[in-house]
C-alpha cells in the first residue's frame, strides 16, 4: 500500500479534489433546483443528462485519447468542468442545467477514462488490487467530504458553486506535473450484449438494475430531501451516508465473496438493501432511520457492482474478459439514465416517497432474479472462481478491465497453489 501511495499520490490527490468537486454540484443541484421552483420531472431531467453524458464521454473519450493525447483531453475536459460548474448559478433554467450536465457528465468520464489509465500504467501486477482499492476509497472519501462543503454557505447563491470550480481547477496540478509519461492507450471492442447475455443472464441483468439504483442515489438523493423538508444540514447527512455505507460494506463482502456461491451473496445483498429501502419507505418521518436506510442500501448497491462484474468472470474465458467489461459497462449506463427519468416520474405520482419505492423495487427485482437463477444451473466451485476487486458503478473502462486483470492473476494463482497441493 506505501509503495502505491509513494508512485500515484499526486494522482490519487487530484482525484479526491475532483471527487469533491462532482459530489458537491451533484447534490448542490437537488437543492439549488428546489429553491428555483423546478418540478420534480424538471429536476429528473437535469440528473439523468449527466449519466446520458457519461455513457457518450465514455465511449467517445478513448478515440479522443489515442488522437491527441492524454495531457490535452485531460486539460481540456478538466477545463470544461469548471466553466460549467460557475454557470450553473449564472443560467438557472431546468433546460439550461440539462445540457449543462450533459456536457459536464461527458467531461467528468473522459477525465476519469485518462486518470484510470495513468494509474492503471503506474500500478503493477502486485499493485493493481492495492491500487484499485486506494482509488476507490478516494472516491467515496470525496463524495462524503463534499457533502460537510454543502453546509458552509447558502445554496441559493454563488459561493458553493464557485467552491466546486475551483477543488476541479486546482485538481490537475499535482496530476499535470508530476504524472509522465503518458502511458499507451488501447481498449477492447465490447462483447455483443446477446452473447453476454448468454454468458451470464444474472450478469446483465444485474448491471442494468444496478445502473438504475446507483444514478437514482447520485442523482434524486437530494431532490428527495429537498421535496421531504430536510435542512441543508440534514440533506448533507443523509447523502453521505450513501457512501460511507458504501466505504465501510466493501470490503467485508469482497471478503465474504472469495468464499461462498457468489449468487447467494448477491441474493442476501440484494435482500437487505430491499429491506433498507424498504425501511426509509415506511419511517421516513424519522430522520435518523431515513440515515441507516441509506447506509444500508449504499452499502449494499456500490458493492454489489464489482460482485455482479465478478460473478460474471465466473464464467468468461480469460481472453473474454476484457469484451465483457465493456458490455457490463454500457449496460450499466443505460440503467443510469433510465434511473432518474424513472424515479422523477414516480416521484410526480406518488410524492418523495417514490424515491424509497423506486430504489426497493429495483433492489428486489435484482434478488427475485437472482433467485431465479440459482435454480438454472450450478454455481462453479468456490476453488474455480477469481479474486473480487472493489469497482463502483462511476468506473470507467479502464478501471474495470484493470479489475479483470487482478481477477485473472487471482486465478491463476489459485490454480497454482492447487496444483502445488495436488502434487
């Protein structure tokens, strides 16, 4: 762990500034756009145009990478951010704050497609687990310290907007000057989604369903506060216990998911984030059942992505792998720019509570089919499956490949030492 700190500390630096800056003008929006009188289908609209441009940047930025450069689409996207972060305040029209976010979510996935292959290219076959890890708990530390930020100035005016704007700006310092070389930059064509599909139906299904949770906690978290009457304070709270849930539940399932049928774990997962939603549907007068509903079901949804991704591994030849990833990965997308459409629509009918009813839904459809499942065909022997690695839902390809290469190194270790033993 030293040994990845000492080479991608600027790195991991500049993402945890970055992070700051997108989990505060993710949540800064909810309320910002309750304060302008936008409708709950208005605010839908707005949230789901980030994950709509998330999925384009992440299938755009690669070509951009390979035709000018990592340092060039880093410092131009990065650029974009922060002029999109001060107009937010400047233009507050729903339809504005659309494309806005259109543009914003393109920007942030090209920015994480370039700092995923630096630290990819940094990291070593002994280091990549390490390294994943690292990046995924700067990850979440970010969205969680950029929920404390919300509470030091007044979200109708400019100051909290401008805060974000600048944690982006200075984010590509440590990264521009101390990041060389630029590493080589090479993707994998994505697997048809009907072959994936026959590969593992629960694979699918499950990035799907999980894209839909993940973009409706990033996304209407906020928006549901707001419409309940929640302080600034209390909404800060109560979208930071998305991800230190998320944080805290990763790895003890990671652990767990090395050694037991990876399908009943993401049943017993899936369940008990149903059942947190659940709980935050039927008490959600009381504030601090509505924070153990959102630890739960972040908790339970953030780890459930790198379980579903490995499970699928399960049953992919080594050389597959890499397709795959990119197939769980537009799955996944589709299911975030569905999510908050979906949610909003709820919302309009059935008041803040469609929030909870929606994420339940989708949580228990997940455990209904993994269910299903389990009675289809034989789990593989838990000496046959590789090792987990922590991937989040906002992982870009590079990430998620990077993650295939520790589960193929696991794997082949473990065969090693079985062969060891046989002998």
């Amino acid at each position: 762990m030293i040994k990845v700190l000492a080479s991608s500390w600027a790195l991991l630096l500049g993402m945890l500034l970055l992070m700051v800056g997108n989990g505060l003008q993710g949540t800064l929006l909810g309320v910002r756009g309750g304060l302008e009188g936008f409708t709950t289908l208005q605010m839908s609209l707005v949230m789901s145009a980030y994950f709509l441009g998330f999925l384009g940047g992440s299938r755009m930025a690669p070509e951009m990478i390979r035709r000018v450069g990592h340092v060039r689409v880093f410092a131009a996207l990065g650029s974009f951010i922060s002029a999109v972060l001060i107009l937010y305040p400047a233009i507050t029209d729903p339809w504005a704050w659309t494309l806005l976010r259109v543009i914003i979510g393109f920007c942030f996935s090209g920015v994480y497609v370039t700092a995923e292959s630096w630290l990819n290219n940094a990291a070593t076959n002994e280091t990549r687990g390490q390294a994943l890890s690292l990046y995924m708990i700067v990850q979440m530390a970010g969205i969680v310290a950029a929920q404390g930020l919300l509470t030091l100035g007044d979200p109708s005016g400019f100051i909290l907007f401008i805060i974000p704007s600048v944690l982006v700006s200075i984010s590509f310092a440590p990264i521009l000057l101390s990041v060389s070389p630029t590493p080589p930059f090479e993707t994998t064509k994505p697997m048809s989604i009907r072959a994936l599909y026959h590969v593992s139906p629960l694979g699918c299904v499950g990035a799907f369903l999980l894209g839909g949770v993940y973009s409706a906690l990033f996304g209407m978290a906020a928006v549901y506060g707001t419409q309940s009457g929640l302080s600034v304070a209390q909404i800060s709270a109560f979208v930071a216990a998305i991800y230190v849930g998320g944080l805290l539940m990763q790895f003890p399932i990671g652990w767990m998911s090395d050694r037991m049928d990876r399908r009943q774990l993401i049943l017993g997962t899936a369940v008990l984030g149903c059942v947190g939603a659940l709980a935050g549907l039927l008490f959600e007068s009381r504030f601090s059942v509505l924070l153990g509903a959102m630890f739960v079901v972040g908790g339970t949804s953030n780890p459930l992505y790198a379980l579903i991704i490995a499970y699928t591994n399960d049953f992919l030849e080594h050389e597959d792998m890499a397709a795959a990833s990119g197939g769980m990965i537009f799955l996944n997308g589709v299911g975030a720019v569905a999510g908050p459409l979906i949610t909003g629509w709820i919302m309009g009918y059935a008041g803040p509570s469609g929030f909870f009813l929606f994420l339940a839904a989708l949580l228990g459809s997940l455990s209904a089919y993994a269910a299903y499942r389990m009675t289809q065909r034989r789990a593989p022997l838990v000496s046959e499956t590789g090792t987990y690695s922590p991937v989040l839902p906002s992982a870009t390809s590079v990430a998620v490949e990077a993650a295939q290469e520790v589960f193929i190194e696991g794997q082949e270790e473990e065969h090693a030492r079985h062969a060891i033993d046989a002998a």
